[in-house]
C-alpha cells in the first residue's frame, strides 16, 4: 500500500496511508517510519528540483524583460462598434479604442487611443478623438508612481485641443482573486484651446479609480474613474476652481473566447463650465466587440 501510494506522488495520499500503516499495524512502526523517512527525503530533493527550476525560469524570465528592445514584449486590445440607419432619421456612427500595455518588471506603460464619431441626417453630432500614455513605477508591493500625458479633441464639446500633463502617487487596495481595485492621486495642469480661438492653462489636481471585478468565468464588471484638473479621457473627473470635469465610463464584458470579448459600456461626461452653446452632460450607450493580442 504504502509503495502504490508513494509511486503516485502524492504527497496527501501517502501521508493518508502511513497515518492508516500506523493504526492498522502498530508493531510494524519502525519499519513504516523507515519508509516515511526515505519518501521524505526523496519528496524534499523533489522540491529542491522543482524550486531551482523555477529559480531559473524566473532569472530567465527577468533577463529576457531586461534585455528587450522598445518595441519587444507589448500586448494590447483593439475596441469596434458601429451602427447605421435609414428611414426617418439617416445615422451612421463608428467607436473605436486601441490599447497598448508593456508590462516590465518594475515599470508598466499603457498607451489608449480612442475615436468616437456619429453623423445625423448630414450633421456631425459627435466627434471627439483621445489619445494618453501612462508610465508606472512599482516601488513597493502595492505602492506605485505614475505619469500621465493626454490629448482630447471634441468640438462638439468646444475646444479643438486639450492637453494634460500629471504625475503622482497610487496604491493598489485590491489585487489578487475576483475582485482588483487601485486609486491614484496627483497635481496635474491642462491647457485648452477653444473652438472660438481663446485658450485656458490652469493647474489642478487628478484622482483616479480603476476597479475589475470578474463576476462569472465570462462575465467582467469594469469601472475606471479618473478626476484630473482640466483633462480628458476614458473615465476621468477633472477639477479646478473655474471647472469640474467627469467622465465615467462602466463596461460589462462577457468572453466569447480567449481573444475576443463583447462589452456593454455606458459612458457619462460632464463639464460644469461648458463652452456656450453646448450642454453640460453627454451620455452614451454602446456595444463593441474587443480582440485582444
């Protein structure tokens, strides 16, 4: 019994089946101890193997990072919905994103462009265009410093260039399981260039939300919240003393497989001093189709 069971491997089975030797045939200890004594040292130059092959897997793993050239080792997810009608009312729209993510070890950069575009009965309704990248540094176990610089395009909204530039502090409250949660925090500064040929530079401040939550095996709840002084993007809130600036956006993907995912996302952008003429919220509800790379 005891060699069928050491012949598997498992280290819960055998110690299954020398608690049973030992109950069942007392005066065979010495011997049943024996045996245990040679399974126990063959089980921990097992595990010295195995553990000093993914040492080196691991230094490998660094090295290969290490070594990488700038445009090795990026993965990313590419974003598509659209929609046409006719009859009544003649629209057709488009929404695209691309991110791009290189993770190292210390540092991870993200790069997101997005478009989004709709035209209705021969007036373009929306056009907004964003482009960010964000450098982050992990210095501690869940402590990390990032960057961020960001470019917004919407004239619809009023202005034909936005820039922001920030820099700050964040922490991950939760990492690890169904459930990822990080914030952030930092001074940042925009500049805006309005449609009507004026422009506005203001210092202010970012605060930011990331949350993952995956429900089911298939399905994820996501919501990132960004607050930054005078910035655009996916989901941000922007704050100064002459602006507030939010926009949230809340996904509900589902993978269809390991590449391609379809999401429900519902979008809400706010501005508390709008341009005149424009209006100080816009909501927008889409479906897409993700494939990641």
């Amino acid at each position: 019994m005891l060699e069928a069971a050491i012949a598997t491997g498992d280290e819960e089975k055998v110690a299954t089946v020398l608690d049973l030797a030992r109950s069942t045939w007392p005066d065979q200890a010495a011997d049943i101890d024996a045996i245990a004594q040679e399974w126990n040292t063959a089980l921990a130059a097992r595990n010295a193997e195995r553990a000093k092959l993914a040492a080196e897997r691991a230094a490998q793993e660094a090295e290969a990072i290490r070594t990488a050239g700038l445009f090795d080792r990026w993965s990313g997810q590419g974003e598509l919905g659209a929609f046409q009608s006719g009859g009544n009312t003649d629209s057709v729209g488009v929404a695209a994103s691309l991110k791009l993510d290189r993770e190292g070890i210390d540092w991870t950069h993200t790069i997101r462009l997005s478009a989004d575009y709709q035209r209705q009965n021969g007036t373009t309704s929306r056009e907004q265009y964003v482009a960010s990248y964000e450098p982050r540094w992990q210095f501690g176990e869940n402590v990390f410093a990032y960057g961020l610089a960001q470019f917004q395009y919407d004239r619809i909204q009023g202005f034909s260039a936005r820039y922001s530039l920030s820099g700050g502090l964040g922490y991950r409250v939760i990492d690890g399981g169904p459930l990822q949660l990080s914030v952030k925090a930092g001074p940042a500064y925009r500049v805006t260039e309005f449609t009507d040929g004026s422009s506005a530079s203001r210092i202010a401040g970012l605060v930011g939300l990331d949350f993952d939550w995956q429900l089911l095996e298939r399905l994820k709840l996501t919501q990132d919240v960004e607050a930054l002084a005078e910035t655009g993007g996916r989901a941000t809130v922007i704050f100064d003393s002459a602006n507030t600036t939010v926009n949230l956006v809340t996904g509900l993907d589902f993978r269809v497989s390991n590449r391609l995912r379809s999401r429900l996302s519902y979008k809400i952008e706010y501005d508390s001093n709008p341009p005149a003429g424009s209006v100080g919220t816009d909501t927008l509800t889409r479906a897409t189709l993700i494939y990641g790379f």
